[in-house]
C-alpha cells in the first residue's frame, strides 16, 4: 500500500480469522503561524480502512510487514498443507 506521510506507528494491521485490515489516520498538518492558503490539496487526510478476504490458508504466526519510505509491504505466507503439490503419476 502506498501511505506516503505516514509512519508504521500511524497505521494497524491485523489478522483474524481469514481477513486481514489495515486502517490508520493521517491529520491534516496546519503551520498556524504562517496559514499557507491551499489552491489545491493534492493528498488526502482523514481515517483509511481496507479489509481483505484471505481464506484460512495463512501462516498467522509468520506473517511480516515492512514500511518504507512510504510503502506498506505486507507477506503472507500459506500454510504448507495449503501449497499446491505436484502428483506423480503411476
């Protein structure tokens, strides 16, 4: 997910049951002192929230994220019973 502004402490992850959520919140930054006036505000603020439908195939103990400049990068790895496997025919 792209979340340019934000930090991993501005946003949430969890997993329960199949579906994974991400939400969080980004304020809208305002310099009191100099009040800029904005012809235009290209970047959105406010509260987010994304769920995703997974399927009870997730590994819940291995999942990962990262944030990097920017970018929420989530892994999920599968379960190995849930892998698919190649049959050898006989």
């Amino acid at each position: 997910m792209d979340l340019p502004g934000l930090s991993h402490d501005d946003v949430n992850i969890t997993y329960e049951a199949g579906k994974l959520q991400v939400s969080g919140e980004r304020s809208f930054e305002r310099d009191e002192e100099n009040k800029p006036q904005f012809h235009r505000v290209e970047r959105w603020y406010g509260r987010f929230f994304r769920s995703f439908e997974l399927g009870r195939e997730v590994e819940p103990g291995n999942i990962k994220a990262t944030f990097t400049d920017g970018v929420l990068a989530i892994e999920l790895p599968k379960k190995e019973e849930s892998k698919p496997m190649k049959i050898e025919i006989k």
